[in-house]
C-alpha cells in the first residue's frame, strides 16, 4: 500500500517492467579515496564519510501526481499509480510523510529503494524530490521521476536518462530545485493531447476514459 492521509488509494493490478530502468540505469559509482602519506609525527587526513545511502546505492523513484481523492486516477496522476502498483507488488508501505511526501522504503528486485509520491501538488514537486535527495544523499542519476507526457499516445511509455522539462510543470520544478540538474532518468506515460478546444490544464485533470483505461492499466504495471 503507498497512501498517506493526504493521498487516497489507488486501482487494482496492472503491468510495466520498471525495474529494467533501475537495473540498466548508470548508477553513480562510490568514490574510492585513499589517505595520503604523511610526514613522521603528522596526523593523516580523515576519510570523508559515507551515508549508508550511499553504500547501498538508494534509488528514489518518484511518481508525480496531485494529493487528494478529486485527482485520483486522472490523467496527470499516471506517475501516482505507477508508484502505487510498485508499491504493492514489492509489499511497501508507503503511508509515511517525510519532506512533504509520501514514502515507503523497500527492495525492488535486489535494489535498495525509496518510493516517493510528493504531496505538494504537481507544481511544487521538486520541493520534496530535492529535500528528500539531499537529505539522503542520492545523487540525480538515481532519482527516477515517473510522469505523464501530453506528446505521446495514450498508454506509450517512453524512458530517457535526462533531459529537460518539456513544458511538464513537476518536472521543471524538480530541475529548478535540484539546482538546475537535469540528468536524472525519467520515465513517461502517454496521456495524449485533448482532440477539440479543451483547455490543457482542464484535460489532464480528468480521468481516462472507458476505452482507454485497459491500455492505462497496463502501462503502469511494474512486473
């Protein structure tokens, strides 16, 4: 389960193969430092720390979406049910609320992981993603963002290692917040673009319609 008082629970089983992007993704590498000779009688530097973050290679993978039971199962809350199956799948509790997020911490498929589902609307994402990186220690190449993407079909995901936003409001927050970073991996959900005059914020804030939820259900399956 990944819900948290602010984040309502999500639909039924579905399939996507999203820990191929963890497992073929870069992962940065841990530096290897060594102490340098010293001088008889001077005190030899001390090793830089490391996080346990850091050890294990922790991925946060974040979903993006709108808190609250009127978003549920709408179009720019893809990334919410993506991370909802994932958490469901890999038995994670995600009901914890750290950095204004909803967390659930776990292993998926031999990966250390954080789920993460920001809870500061859609706009203000990066606020969580970023404090939650920093906090952790994880560099961008290991924070996977899961989002919705207008230019591509209904239910067409498409996975890239960085980029820019591409006009997505979650995303230019994060890249704004995250210091203008923008190598971090991405995967994107089709949702299409509206076919008559309906403006763009009205049309991802409706559901998926009948015919087209069988596709939905499937794109964000996770194993």
């Amino acid at each position: 389960m990944c819900t948290s008082p602010s984040v309502a629970s999500l639909p039924p089983s579905k399939r996507r193969r999203l820990h191929h992007v963890a497992a073929g993704s870069p992962s940065a590498q841990a530096a290897v430092t060594t102490a340098p000779r010293t001088a008889a009688g001077a005190k030899p530097q001390s090793k830089p720390q490391t996080t346990k973050s850091q050890e294990d290679g922790l991925w946060l993978i974040v979903g993006l979406g709108n808190p609250g039971s009127n978003y549920d199962e709408t179009r720019h809350n893809v990334g919410f049910m993506v991370i909802d199956e994932l958490a469901r799948q890999a038995g994670i509790d995600c009901r914890k609320l750290e950095k204004s997020a909803a967390v659930g911490k776990g292993e998926v498929h031999g990966k250390q992981v954080l789920l993460v589902k920001p809870v500061t609307f859609m706009n203000n994402s990066g606020e969580s993603v970023a404090a939650l990186a920093k906090f952790y220690r994880v560099p961008p190449s290991r924070v996977l963002v899961v989002s919705d993407d207008l230019d591509q079909p209904v239910a067409q995901v498409r996975i890239r290692a960085k980029g820019g936003h591409g006009g997505h409001n979650g995303l230019r927050s994060i890249i704004d917040r995250m210091g203008g970073a923008q190598d971090f991996p991405r995967i994107k959900v089709g949702i299409g673009r509206p076919s008559g005059p309906m403006p763009i914020a009205t049309y991802v804030l409706q559901p998926f319609s009948k015919a087209e939820r069988p596709d939905i259900d499937l794109a964000v399956q996770v194993d």
